[in-house]
DNA sequence: GATACCATTTTGGGATACCAACCTGGTATC
DNA sequence: GATACCAGGTTGGTATCCCAAAATGGTATC
C-alpha cells in the first residue's frame, strides 16, 4: 500500500468525519482527483475502503457521502452495546489493570480550556481504548468502526455542558469499576451509559433535523 | 459497481472459501487478471474487498491468501458469541416467530444423504439466519463476517458423526427456547454451543496442524 | 408553456501503458 | 568455492485512455 493511497483516504475521511463535504452530498471520482492531486486508482481505492467503513455509499452509479440515519445510529448503539460490553467483562477478568490508568490520565487531559473538538475526540477515543485493553482484536475493531460511524453524528449533536459534564462522571464510574473487577457493575453502568448516549443523540438530531436539513445535510429519520 | 467486478470478487472469494488457493498461498495482481480474464482494475477492487473481509492479507508489497490463525480463531468465537448472544435475545423479544420456522427448515433440509459440503453449508447459515431475524443489521453484519472467517477453518476440521449430530440437537435446543421466548436459556445454549465449537475446532487443527501444513496449508498456532 | 426528443457532456468501469522497487539468477572476482 | 555485484524480469502502484451508460440541456413539436 502506498503513500498516495493512504493519503487520499486519510484526508477524504477526515473531510467527510470534519462535515467539510456534507452528509448526503455527491462525490465523484474526477473531483477527489483534482482535490488531492492523485489520479483515479487510488481514488478508487480509498472509495472502496471508505464504503466498508460506512462513510460513503453507492447511489446508482456514483457515489455519495452517506446521510446521518438516525435508524441506523440506534441499531449502532445497541450492536455497540453488545461489543464494548463483552470487552470490558474480558478487561475485567484481566490481572492487570495498570492500563486504565492511561484511560483516566485521557479523561484529565480535558478540562474547561480544552476545545470544543478535542472532548469531541477524547469522548470517542475513551471507549476505543477501553476496548483495545480487552486484547481482543475484533472486539476492539468492531467499536472502533462504530465509533466512526457515530462520529459525524456526535459532532452535531447539540449538548449542554451538563450533559457533557454528566458523560465523563459515567466514564469515571465505568474505570473505577472496572479497576475493582467489578464486571457487573461495569457491564451496568457501561450499558446504561450507551443507551442514555443514545437516547440524546437521537432526540437531539430528531429535533435539529430542520436546520441540518438546511445546512445541507441529509439526515434519514429513525 | 460493475458486473466483472463483482465476478472476480465472487470467484476469488469461492475459491479462496474452498481452498482451492491454499491459506498462506502467494496471490499476483497479473495471475489473478489472467485467471478470470479481468484487467488490474476490478482485480484490485476485489482484493481490497476480500481484504477487508479477512480473506487476502498484505504480504510486503505483494498479497497472500490469509493463514489460518488458531489465535484468531478463539478471538472471532469471543467476538461472534457476544453479538449472536445479543441477536438472539433481541429475537427472543420479537412477537412473530413465525421466521423461526423458516430456519427449523433449513436444519430439516439436512439427512445422513445430504453431502458433507451442505451441513457445511447449512451450519453456517444457521448462525446467520439466525443473527438476521434479530432485525440489527449490523449484529447480522457481524455473524456474518464472522462465519466467512471462521468459514475456512471449520471445513478443515476432522469432524466425526457424533459431533455433527450433537450441533444439529444444540441448533435446535436454541431455536427452541427462542421459540418460547426464553431468553436466558436461548443465550445459555447459544454460548455453550459456540464455547463447544471453538474448543472442538482449535483442538482439532492443533492436532491436525502437521498434515494441513504438509498439504501446503499455512497454519499459525494460537 | 409543457413535453417529448435528441446531441453533448459527464461519469464510473475497464483496459493498458509506464515506472520504481524488488526479486532472481548468473557472473566475475577474490 | 564463496561472495559481491550487476542485469533482466517480475510486481504492485500510478497515470491515462477508451467506452458505454446516464445525466444534461437545448430544441422542436404540439
């Protein structure tokens, strides 16, 4: 794999995660080509693997940023449910717990200060790495894909500093039970926590469905 | 996406599932374009297909079909047992079980006539159809993906009688229990027959392991 | 003014040409 | 005989060309 191709999926994701290109809005070939410079193969490569990541799609023939589908984020939250679970019961048997330390050391690095996107960023990588501990690759990489697939949502998703304030104590609580192998509780407290994220995101895109629909965001109801 | 596109995809994945390109086996862009009569182009598409599913693997610059992985192999059932755990009680909580039916069938289709490759088949498709029914397209995603991976490995294994015969009875003790709505005993029977499976499958290829690498098969231990 | 129709353009899929890196095999040197 | 080295072939990565199909836009017809 190349240096060109990496970098045209690197910066085509990082467009489309960024809402730079919107949800719902047409690609083509020809124009990514002249965006970055490259010709047409690794184009089509980074199209391809951008397709299994669920960030672009097939309409008819050409290709489209997918839509925000608050179908499909609720069917994400509970296939998420189902694999970030199972990975901290995994953690959760494990003797070392060393690792969570790092985690934590995540949650601090934000505070009042801390921009805006870098909580955005913290929040998801939060539960990245939590899976990552379980050692089970699969585990891991099924929540890092969902996490993708949620990230353009949560960036527009509108939340009060409460709500925000609210999700870091429940990461807080998820460690610490965690760190005492307490796997039900954690199981508990980590499930609570997926369906409540949910349930706000849902509601908050339901009710801002207008004014992203003008932005120029295609966003699928439930 | 076009129709040459999807043949070679198609077809090099049969054959790959088949075995008739060895795990470990060394694939060229050029043999492949030769063999199935395509150009580079939907060749490429294909193999970076199969390569998100598992399949081909990078090898340096070039490709290689995937080696069976005995590590892997005890990941994907940790993996697949809690999403086909969470699909099945997601089932167990639906009114019509009417689709059930549909899937008792399919076990029926089977009888001591029935070639070796379609309990092969079938078993697979079980666990599939099964996952679908739950309605969660990306847990079907997952049991999916996950019997493609596991797909390759499980007819390499040495299975006697006893051991098909005792996963047709555990096949139908799920369905049964979903049937009923029972869904803590449909998830306990569900665990316990994908536990058992692994157990059965990785001790079978570890034994096996000399033999499948004398027929040229690339086998890693866990 | 609406609509059916046709020429033009655009687009994605496929094929091919080219290149740089890499492997390979042979040869020259010690 | 071992080894360093070089030439030729092979391979994946990239660019570019061609094509059929679909979209587009303008025009003629009613």
């Amino acid at each position: 794999m190349s240096q060109m191709m990496q970098n045209v999926e690197r910066q085509l994701r990082e467009m489309i995660l960024a809402l730079e290109i919107g949800p719902g809005e047409r690609l083509t070939e020809r124009w990514i080509e002249g965006r970055f410079g490259a010709s047409r193969t690794p184009v089509r490569a980074a199209l391809l693997r951008l397709e299994t990541e669920g960030l672009v799609g097939r309409d008819g023939r050409g290709w489209t940023v997918s839509p925000i589908n608050l179908a499909e984020l609720e069917q994400i939250a509970v296939y998420r449910e189902a694999v970030e679970v199972a990975a901290l019961r995994l953690t959760c048997g494990q003797a070392d717990k060393s690792a969570i330390d790092v985690i934590e050391a995540m949650l601090d690095s934000c505070d009042e200060n801390t921009p805006r996107e870098e909580w955005h960023r913290v929040g998801m990588d939060f539960h990245i790495e939590l899976a990552r501990l379980s050692g089970n690759e699969f585990l891991f990489r099924a929540v890092r894909d969902a996490m993708t697939r949620l990230s353009r949502a949560r960036w527009l998703e509108v939340r009060d500093e409460t709500a925000l304030g609210r999700a870091w104590l429940e990461h807080r609580a998820i460690l610490a039970a965690t760190r005492l192998a307490q796997a039900d509780e954690a199981a508990r407290l980590l499930s609570a926590h997926i369906v409540g994220s949910r349930d706000r995101l849902v509601t908050s895109l339901a009710n801002d469905r207008r004014g992203l629909r003008a932005r120029g965001f295609a966003v699928v109801a439930a």
